[in-house]
C-alpha cells in the first residue's frame, strides 16, 4: 500500500496506524521538515493534540495513534494550516502565564516553538498536563482527549445537565458545579461504546472501528490501591457489600456472558481477596423499602408532601440539588441502599460482631461513579453520631459511615491483579446478619425496579394483601418515561418512572408547572439510562445490548430465584427491627436511615 507524506510517495505495510507511518518517513526521509515529526505539534493546553494533515483535515494525535493509514491517503505534516496552529498555540501557552496548567518548562518551550516555527520530539517527550476532576468520582485526562466532543453530547443532549464544555484552546472544560458525577461521559468516550457512535466514526475518518479498547480520557478515579492497602492492614475489619445490578455485570468483566448472573461466585471472589465479612447490598434494598415504603404510605395518609420522588440514586439527588431546588421536599428522606448498608453496618454489625467500629472499613462495590460521590457527603457519618451520643467508645474518632467505593470496572481490575478469574471462581453464600435478601431487592439494578419492589410492599400495607401479579409490565421497559395507575380499593395509585436525566428534566418541570405528573403519588428517577444496569461505572461496552441482557439477568434473580419476593418478608429484615431499629421511621431509624438534601443552585 502507497501513502504521500510531505509530497513524498512511500510504501508502507499493513495494517499501520498513521502515526506508524510518520515514524517511517522520518526513518526514510533524508531531510524531514519541521525538526523530527509534526505529531509533536500539541495544541498547549491539551497536549496530547499533536497535529498532522491528513486528506485535508487536522487530525490529533491519539488520533494518529489509533486511526489506520488508508492506501492513497497524503499526510502534511509541515502545511501552512499545520504551522499557523502551532505558532497561534505557542503563542497564547506564553501568553497564559497565570495559568495553573502550565509550567514555567512549558511556557519555554512555546517560547522556543514561536521564534523557531516548530517544537522537536524530544522537547515534547515529557509535556504534559495534570488530570481535571469532577471529585471524587470523575476524572479527564486531557493527555488522551481525542476533541470528538462525544462526553459533551451525552452530558447535554442525553442527561440535559450541560456540565461539559469545549474550548478550543483548552480542550474540555468541566463545570464541577453542575457536574452530577453520572459518569456517562465515560462510556461514550472514544471507542468506549466500540464504535458505535456514527459521529465518532465519521470523526476518526474510518468506516469500520478498528479499535478493541476505549481512549480512557474520561475514566473514574481509581480507589484500586486504596483498597488494597485496607485488606493488607491487620487492624483493620474490612466487609464488602456489593449493589444489585453487579451480580448481572461484573462477569462480562470475565469473559461470561451478558446478564448472566454471577452472584454466588462474587461471594467467593470477596472472600478469596481477604474480606472479613462478605455482605450484600440487597439486604439494604429490602431495608429501603421498609423505610420508603412506608414513608409513601405516611404522606397518603397524612397529606404529606406528593409526589413522593425516590432517593436512591445519588446522581438523581445532586441534579435535584443543582436544577430543582424547590422540589427536594418530593425526594423521599430515605438513604440510598449504600448508605443504609453503611450506616448498619458500623452500628448494629459492629456491636453483633464486638467490633470496632472504628476499625471497620466498609467498601461498596457500585455500578455507579455518582456512589463515590455520595460516600463522601457530610450527612453521611450517622454511625459516628450514634456512637458518641448512645454508647462513646473510648478511642473514638471521627469516620464516614462508608469508606470506599469501587466501580464494578475497579473490582474486576482487583480481582485480575490478584490473579482471580471470576468465571473460575465456586458459588458460596453471603455472610449472615447483613446478606440476605429478597426478590424485591436485585431489580433495584433496573429502570422501574426501585417502583416495583415498593408497591410489592407499600400494596400489602395499604391493603392487608399482595398484589397479583407481583410484576408490574407496563414499568419493566427501557422507555425513558413510563406511568402506572393502580386500583386501591377506592383509590387511584397513580406511578411513573423515568430514567435518563433529560427524561427526568421533563417530569420534574411538569411537576414544577403543575402539570399532569403533579397529580401522581410517587415517581422513580434514575440518573442513568436503564437504571443501575447502565451506570457510569458498569463495564464497556454499556449500550442497549448489555442492558437487556443485565435486566434479564436481574428478573431471574427475582423471578425464578427468590423464594422470597417481598421485603417486608426478609428474615434479616424482621430481626433487624426486633433486635435494632424497633419499626420502620421509628426515631432511630430516622437517625440511622434518613438524610437531608442541599440547594446547589448558583445564583
């Protein structure tokens, strides 16, 4: 095959990625231009934008890393379009002096490229710019950005947030305020979703994605080694819990097929990495019912607060923060099922167990990168609280209710460097007190579960039966807004779900307005599409496939593998309010159970 670089003809071998091909000329060309190579060429506050023309387009450099030289195709590395970007670039990084991306090394060598007309590849082998966060849960690696802008569409055209913005000297610019730490600008990183976004394609030039691995400039912060650390520290009493969609996930992390529910071998896979106690997230599902259920039941029957919108999704909660302030006294007051985990966990699972709970470390396995957000809030430390008014520990200090998060991507980066292969793993049981469940809780992990599992409970209450059938259809699709309307005896229960934050903008403003969903009882809001299944931190690909295939697996679980299918009826549940809590928002409860929401809104 036959390419033209700076109006030379040269023969290369195949398949070789453009930038391969650079490297050849430069190898076979007595005199390059431009010192070494114009992939050196970097736009200065994004800088890994080296910059060839290739066809008549100006194309970065992961770019040229990764998109395959075609036969025919004519390269510039040295054009006149190729030369005023640098020398513009150069430019403005000396300009930028205040600039806390740049070095005073940096500016020296803008300097240099302005009065030379070009930057050699050795000048440029060491710069680089420092991450840029969305804390604690996102990061942006502008080193790998690709400048597709794909993060930026799913941010404002799927989730309707807008947090992502472009510059075109600065590259991607993230708003940490507006910023919901969905993480979904992850999986539509370049080559995050495989290709399979025709604008991506259409911007690497090629008619078939060639590439097996996502660019990664969008990635979620890496508590890997942290958690290593905690399981290698002898004083510390590490529990795992882990949510309901990673049973349904975290195999095809392992080459196991899409949905196929993995739940016993987790188990084992937690034990085997050194966990003290292996718990499930699920029992805290159950127990979110028990608290939100009968909260719904409460505001029926007393003129509370409705719509009464769910609260489980952190990523839902802080977009209610930021966009709809005046509708935080909808959100239900109950915890997420992490934190009620947490909370639990250090409380009536350390005193069962004699531990202390300043020695216990509890790390959450989530689909979710909005959950290490949500770990941190200031309003998340009840545990601490009941200690020091109910019984104070003599070497107490202050600690939050749940330590670490990892994504289902960060446990299955875990369990391959302790060399554990999932698929090989036996099937065992999860640790008793705070690891049984019912069917109610796994369909927590899909769009319209979280409803589900609470009318299965709220219905039974209100009523002194189940409903039959227990399933409810008409919420079980990936439509991003869907309504219900029950029979109560005398009463309509009207119910709907949305998923998808820009699904969730359009119920939120109709409740704002008075609208039609104003006159309903209790909506579902997920932040991500198809609920937890297509959450931020699931393995990639994450698209339509994957979540069909991790929603069947989660009705399974429910379906055919639950005996037990409501969560008023979990016996660890049963013996947790005996034992502990006393009944559902009893005053512990309430202190344990229950939190408070901010308005973010900028002025």
């Amino acid at each position: 095959m036959w390419i033209t670089i700076n109006q030379q003809r040269i023969e290369f071998p195949t398949p070789a990625t453009i930038y391969d091909v650079i490297h050849q000329a430069g190898e076979t060309i007595a005199n390059p231009p431009l010192g070494q190579l114009k992939e050196c060429i970097r736009n200065p506050f994004c800088p890994q934008l080296g910059l060839a023309e290739c066809d008549g387009q100006l194309v970065t450099l992961p770019a040229l890393k990764r998109r395959m030289a075609k036969d025919g195709m004519t390269i510039e590395t040295h054009s006149e379009n190729v030369q005023q970007t640098l020398e513009a670039r150069a430019k403005l990084l000396k300009e930028h002096h205040e600039c806390t991306f740049i070095t005073e090394w940096q500016r020296s060598v803008a300097i240099e490229a302005e009065s030379t007309g070009f930057i050699t590849l050795e000048a440029w082998e060491n710069f680089s710019f420092p991450m840029r966060s969305s804390s604690p849960s996102i990061i942006h690696d502008p080193n790998k950005c690709v400048r597709c802008k794909a993060c930026i569409e799913v941010c404002r055209d799927q989730q309707g947030v807008g947090a992502l913005s472009f510059d075109e000297d600065k590259g991607i610019i993230i708003d940490d305020d507006l910023c919901v730490r969905c993480g979904q600008c992850i999986h539509h990183c370049p080559m995050g979703a495989r290709g399979s976004s025709e604008s991506i394609l259409e911007f690497l030039g090629c008619d078939k994605c060639p590439f097996s691995d996502p660019i990664g400039a969008m990635h979620e912060v890496d508590d890997t080694e942290n958690v290593r650390s905690l399981l290698n520290d002898k004083e510390m009493y590490c529990v795992a819990q882990f949510a309901p969609s990673i049973r349904a996930s975290l195999g095809e992390e392992f080459n196991i097929p899409d949905g196929d529910l993995v739940t016993g071998k987790i188990y084992a896979a937690l034990r085997k990495l050194g966990f003290k106690k292996v718990w499930d997230t699920n029992f805290a599902a159950d127990l979110t019912i028990m608290e939100e259920g009968n909260e719904l039941i409460q505001r029926i029957q007393t003129g509370g607060v409705l719509p009464q919108f769910t609260s489980c999704c952190p990523g839902w909660i802080r977009f209610a923060e930021t966009f709809y302030p005046d509708l935080l006294l909808h959100i239900s007051s109950a915890k997420s099922p992490q934190q009620m985990f947490a909370a639990i966990a250090k409380t009536f699972g350390a005193k069962s167990l004699g531990i202390d709970p300043v020695s216990m470390c509890v790390i959450s396995i989530m689909p979710c990168t909005a959950k290490k957000y949500e770990q941190t809030r200031p309003e998340m430390a009840h545990a601490n609280e009941y200690w020091e008014e109910s019984q104070p520990q003599p070497n107490q200090s202050s600690y939050p209710d749940n330590d670490i998060v990892l994504t289902t991507r960060e446990l299955a980066r875990l369990l391959k460097m302790a060399n554990i292969d999932l698929a090989e793993m036996p099937d065992e049981e999860a640790d008793s007190m705070l690891g049984s469940y019912t069917g109610a809780a796994p369909i927590f992990g899909r769009t319209g579960g979280v409803m589900e599992a609470a009318l299965r409970t709220a219905i039974t209450i209100l009523t002194g039966r189940p409903p039959k059938p227990l399933e409810f259809s008409t919420l079980e699709s990936l439509e991003g807004i869907k309504k219900a309307s029950l029979q109560l005896g005398n009463k309509t229960l009207k119910v709907a779900v949305a998923h998808g934050l820009y699904n969730v903008r359009t119920v939120c403003e109709s409740v704002q307005s008075g609208g039609e969903f104003s006159e309903y009882h209790f909506i579902e809001f997920m932040c991500c599409p198809g609920g937890c299944i297509g959450g931020g931190g699931q393995p990639i690909p994450t698209n339509n496939a994957t979540r069909a295939g991790r929603t069947k697996g989660l009705n399974t679980d429910d379906r055919q593998k639950s005996k037990i299918r409501m969560s008023h009826e979990n016996p660890e549940i049963k013996a947790l309010y005996s034992e502990f809590l006393k009944e559902p928002l009893s005053s512990l409860s309430h202190h344990l159970l229950h939190t408070t929401y901010v308005n973010r809104m900028k002025n």
